[in-house]
C-alpha cells in the first residue's frame, strides 16, 4: 500500500505540478516528436524512483517510462474531437492509475492479497449497498424526475431563455450525492442548509418573465430529488 501511494503521489506532481501549460501544448501540436513529451516522463520516472526509496527495483523506472510514455502518446493520438475534455482527462488518469496499482501489486508481489481484498469488496453487504445508491443517485434517479416533469418541460422551454447546456442535470446529480452523503454519515442538518442554498440562488428569477412557472417547475424537480435521495439513503441505513 505504501508503494502505491508513493508512486500516485509522485505521479499527481509530475502530471499537475511539474507540467507546464505550454508542454501539454506542446505535446499536443508534435506529438510523437515532442521533446516536451520525453521531458514529461523523464520527470515522472525520476520522481517515482525517489519517492520509492528502492533505487535497485529495475521494474519501477521501466514500466513508469514505457507505460506512461505509450498512455500519453495514445491520448495525443487517439483523442476524438467529440469527445468531452473532462471525460478524456478522467480516462487518461484512471489508466494511469491502474498502471499504478499494477506495478505497485508487481513489485510488492501481493497479488493474492489484493484477490482476497476484492473478494472481500464484492461480498461486503454494506459497500455493495452504497455502490447501489450512489449508482441510483446518477442514472436512475435522473430518468425517474426527467419522466416526472415531462409534462410541464415543453412549457418551460417555451418561457425559458436560452440556458447552459446540461447544467440543469448536473445540478440534480451534485444534489443528490450531497444529500445521500450526508445522510449516510448522519450530518441532517446539511441537507437543510442545502435547501437554503439552493433556494437563495433561486432569487434571481423574480426578475426573470414568467418567473412563477420557472421557480415551480425547479422546485417540483428539487423536492422530487430531494425524496429520492432521502428515501434511498435511509433504506440503505436500515
């Protein structure tokens, strides 16, 4: 465990810290044949065999430098111009990540501990369960208010400046999270400060046309996300 958090600490400094604006632009525009590229991982493979304080383990510096070197290429070159920069920047550093884990269970060779640990994971009622209702909070739960408030969307549209695309499901899925944690770590009175949040930066729209509408439409969509997550997070308490 040491080891892996050795090699991610290293890793998130060399990738955030260590990396300027104008590398990762650099990378971008030459790819392959950027010296900025080769300087990137030479400090990524050099900050991982120091803060390992094993200078003799030959697997450390190889796999860091190759894998990362083919990780980093493979998103300059793979990257679709569809694809959302956050959802490709979650990707790259999951892969990373495993990369981690793996050479990390490799060196320490505790492969068969790590199998036992996710057994152990997998047949854990409770962790299953919060897996569930988190899992519920993002798509479930987001179907469920969409097919509650269709009935009023296309009025809504109609009255409606243009606004931020998707902001509106996001929100939602922040919301419920928030509300399912604190529930699920017993801090209730969150949830209401929450509420006063969010009805504070409703404010606004009483200057906005049709503002009565508006203000009912998002609290029928919040206090419909607001039971879901309350409803999940106590069923999974009990």
């Amino acid at each position: 465990m040491i080891l892996f958090l050795r090699l991610l600490l290293a890793h998130l400094i060399a990738d955030f810290l260590f990396q300027p604006n104008s590398w990762v632009k650099h990378k971008n525009q030459y790819g392959i044949k950027s010296v900025k590229l080769f300087y990137h991982i030479l400090i990524v493979t050099c900050l991982s065999v120091l803060f390992t304080l094993d200078y003799f383990t030959w697997e450390i510096p190889v796999f860091i430098f190759g894998f990362h070197y083919l990780i980093d290429l493979g998103k300059i070159h793979l990257k679709p111009t569809s694809v959302n920069n956050l959802i490709w920047f979650l990707l790259d550093q999951f892969v990373h990540l495993l990369l981690i884990i793996f050479l990390s269970v490799w060196v320490e060779g505790s492969m068969p501990a790590m199998i036992d640990v996710a057994k152990d994971v997998i047949s854990d009622e409770l962790i299953l369960g919060y897996a569930l209702a988190y899992f519920i909070m993002i798509w479930p739960s987001m179907i469920v208010i969409n097919l509650a408030t269709k009935r009023w969307q296309k009025q809504i549209n109609q009255s409606m400046e243009p606004n931020l695309v998707n902001a509106g499901k996001w929100i939602g899925i922040l919301e419920r999270v928030l509300v399912l944690t604190f529930i699920l770590i017993a801090q209730y009175q969150a949830i209401g400060f929450l509420i006063a949040a969010k009805s504070i930066l409703r404010i606004s729209v009483k200057s906005e046309v049709n503002a009565r509408i508006l203000s009912e439409y998002v609290l029928i969509g919040t206090l419909i996300s607001f039971a879901i997550a309350i409803l999940v997070g106590v069923a999974i308490k009990i």
